[in-house]
C-alpha cells in the first residue's frame, strides 16, 4: 500500500522529534524543534494544518517541505520524495491502494470512517453515492447530515460534496464541499 506525502512526513516529523503531536502545545514545541535544528522556521499554524490539527491545508510552498524534509533527515524535498518513491509534482495516477465505490455497496450497508486524530463517522449507504450519517465523534459533521461521495480510499483524504448538515433541505440550502482525512487520510470498515 503506498503512503501519502503529507502522512509520510508527519510520521517521520514524530519519530524525528521524539514525541506525538497531538496538542497546541506540542505544535509549539515542535516549531522550536526545527528552528533549532534547521535554523529556519515553520510556523506553528502551518504545522498545525500540516497534521490536520485545524483546516485549511494547502500544499505550501517547497521551502516549507525543504525545510522539513531536512528536518527528518533528507538533503531537500526530492530527495525524501524519492526515498518513499513519491513524485512531488504528481497529480494523478493509478489508485492502487484499498478501495470502496459507493456503487458497490446495498442500500442500508454500513459504513464505519476514522481519520486522524480521532475523529469517527458510522455512515449508513442510502442510494446513488449518498451516506447518513449515523454516529459523529469529534468532528463538526453531525449525525443526521447527509453527504455524496462516489468512492472511498483508504489512506486518502475524502471529499463529501455535498455535505448536507442535519435538517437542511437539499432544494433550499447551500451544499458545503468538506474534506475529511487530510492527515494520513482515512481508514473505513463495511458493515452488512
């Protein structure tokens, strides 16, 4: 199974700084972490999005995954692409890693969703791509929503669009694109 770039680099960022992170102020120490190490910084809030402590990730700019890739050890962002054979420009390609098409599955199939830290949905298939949302743990999706997805992959973020927050009509409200699984992406379980 191939490992994602960003969930790569964060398991090495731990092994590296000795600790999980998984507070604000682990997030604190580990910014110091690398401005000693590297002489460079990253910000705390970069680093934040980076582990899918808070939204908004976005592929930043190649200082910033120079500067952690010599952090972790690498010469520069190349060379730690190389070392887990990723391709850092790459875009799309072949999934070759677990895999669930919503088409596979019966009406009424259950669907279990974590994702880092600990966030968990239980989702049940209703038809035609759309999942309720049963159970919500730790996340700002809520039981009673509903969202379309046409596949899931293990390992990859998964996009819900649209997400339909509980008691919405579908003809009357603003869908909400929402991504779930940034960080090492998500891991799911059928139940008949």
């Amino acid at each position: 199974m191939s490992i994602s770039k960003k969930a790569a680099m964060c398991s090495l960022i731990e092994k590296k700084a000795g600790f999980t992170i998984k507070s604000s102020a682990d997030f604190s120490r580990l910014a110091e972490l690398i401005a000693m190490q590297t002489k460079e910084y990253v910000s705390e809030t970069t680093l934040k999005r980076l582990f899918g402590y808070i939204e908004g990730w976005q592929n930043p700019r190649p200082g910033v995954w120079n500067i952690l890739s010599r952090f972790v050890g690498f010469t520069n962002e190349d060379a730690f692409c190389k070392a887990y054979g990723l391709d850092p420009e790459a875009i799309s390609g072949v999934v070759t890693v677990d895999s669930l098409p919503a088409s596979e599955l019966h009406d009424g199939a259950e669907v279990e969703l974590r994702w880092y830290p600990d966030r968990y949905l239980r989702t049940r298939y209703a038809k035609d791509g759309i999942f309720e949302i049963l159970e919500a743990q730790n996340t700002r999706l809520q039981a009673g929503g509903r969202f379309h997805t046409d596949c899931f992959i293990a390992g990859d973020a998964l996009l819900l669009n649209p997400y339909y927050p509980p008691n919405t009509d579908e003809t009357e409200s603003t869908p909400i694109l929402y991504e779930i699984g940034r960080t090492g992406g998500i891991e799911f379980t059928v139940e008949a």
